[in-house]
C-alpha cells in the first residue's frame, strides 16, 4: 500500500483558526471579477466557483464551493450539487489542457477528522497527479516542491475554465 503524505499542510491545518474568523471561501467570492487574481478564484457560476488551493498538495489543486456559506455537505441543494459536479468536470477539462497531468484526485473531506482544513465552507479538491509527483522533501524536510508560481499558473489555467 502507497501513501501519499502532505506534511506541509500541517502549517495551515494548526493555523486555520487564527488565520481569519472569517471564511476566506466567502471573502474570495464576494470580490468584483477585477480581484478575482488576487484572491485565486477561476471561475464563478450561479450557484459555485472554482478557486486555487494556497496550500495545494500539487501545482493546479483547486477547489470547487458551494457560494453559499454551508459546513453541511447533506444541506446542499440539487441546483448546487449539479453545478460544483459540472464545474469539477470543467476543472479537469482545463488542468488536462493546460499543465497535462496523468492522472486526478478528486473528493471531499468533511470534517477536521477526515482531513478538512476547513470545516465551516463545505468543498470539493481537484489535485492533478503526475506518476512520480511524490519524493522525499516533504518527508525530510517538510517541504513542498511545487513548479510554478500561483501567479503564472492561474494565467494559464483561467482562459480553459471561461
């Protein structure tokens, strides 16, 4: 059995109560589309969006919402449910078009438990997968290698996802 360890992640999962009371899901939605760079976010629809992880476990992780504020997957209505499915599908649609991975991840994690690093704004993580996307750094050395900046990635990434 394989194992794949994000021990990097620990910065922000002991740090997420302090970072903000606020959802920072929510402030990045809530922004014009003439800040939607600066807080990340790709795409946004009728009912969800599509938002880059800053602590991703790859380069090109996203993260498809709910707009509306909900840390209750089970809440979430047919209207929503079908869009964050239909945004995941254009999510992969654009990060194969655009940084080429073999393979994905696709899920979520409800609860601190299961993993979530935030539990009060239910999500969905697309995380692109390339063979031998693993190594020793973040083992030895807590230390995520991603290749390329936010930045230039999310040029690259917004033009598939419109």
């Amino acid at each position: 059995m394989e194992h794949l360890w994000a021990f990097w992640r620990s910065n922000y999962i002991e740090r997420v109560d302090e970072l903000s009371s606020d959802c920072f899901l929510c402030e990045a939605v809530k922004q014009p589309p003439e800040k939607w760079r600066e807080y990340l976010v790709l795409h946004k629809g009728k009912n969800a969006f599509v938002i880059m992880n800053l602590y991703p476990y790859n380069a090109g992780h996203l993260m498809v919402c709910p707009i509306r504020h909900t840390d209750d997957f089970t809440s979430l209505t047919d209207e929503e449910l079908l869009e964050i499915n239909k945004l995941v599908q254009a999510s992969i649609e654009a990060l194969k078009k655009t940084i080429s991975p073999h393979g994905f991840n696709v899920g979520w994690n409800l609860g601190r438990v299961a993993g979530a690093g935030l539990e009060q704004h239910v999500h969905c993580h697309v995380v692109p997968r390339w063979n031998g996307d693993t190594n020793f750094m973040p083992i030895l050395s807590e230390t995520k290698v991603i290749s390329q900046h936010f930045l230039e990635l999310y040029d690259r990434i917004k033009p598939n996802l419109d």
